[in-house]
C-alpha cells in the first residue's frame, strides 16, 4: 500500500548563500518535506513505531538548515541523505528547500529547489 506523510512549511532562519552577507546575516527559509511508505501497521495498532515520525523529520530538517552552505542544493541532498538513513520503511522521499527574498536584483519572491529520491 503506498501512503504519503508530508511534513510542510518548516520555517529556518539559515546561513546560506554565495555572498558574503548572506553568509554574515542569514535569511528566512522553508522546507517542505513528502514522503511515501506505509503506514498500514500504524493505523491498525496506533503505534509511533510503526510509521514515520514527524518529529524526527523536522529534527533533522533544522539541524542540517543550522549548517551553513553556498548552495540551497547543497544542504537540500544533505536533508534527503540524513531522512533516508532513518531505519523507516521509506519509499519515496522529496524535498523543497525554498529561500525567501533572494538577493538577485529584481522582484522575486522565492526560489526553491526540489530533490525526489
């Protein structure tokens, strides 16, 4: 059976970015994360164990967000890689990290890069 867990709209204040100022100052960030297992287990004993924590996911979201990179690709694979070494029966994993008001001279609202695994 495939079921879909999503953990949406982790808000991280993070040291990202190529420039130096973005490095010193920091910016607002969202992490959107959708994952596929299942839970069959879960919803007939009510058991934690049995599923994906959502807990955990916003753990490791925000630790690895607190680990300054260049690139949003960058710390957007280290997310994927720390999810998919949980010990959860995991069968698709995606996720979007969006940095807000980017510094690119002109009016953008966000950009955002997505890993599917």
């Amino acid at each position: 059976m495939k079921h879909v867990i999503e953990v949406n709209g982790i808000k991280c204040y993070s040291h990202h970015g190529c420039l130096p100022e973005e490095e010193l100052i920091g910016g607002n960030y969202l992490v959107d994360v959708h994952l596929t297992t299942d839970f069959s287990d879960a919803v007939k004993t009510d058991n934690l164990t049995k599923t994906i924590d959502y807990v955990l996911i916003n753990h490791i979201v925000k630790e690895e967000m607190a680990v300054a990179s260049k690139l949003i690709e960058h710390v957007g694979q280290r997310i994927v890689n720390r999810i998919k070494n949980e010990p959860q029966a995991l069968h698709s994993l995606r996720v979007k990290v969006t940095k807000l008001s980017p510094p690119i001279n002109g009016d953008v609202e966000n950009v955002a890069i997505i890993i599917e695994e």
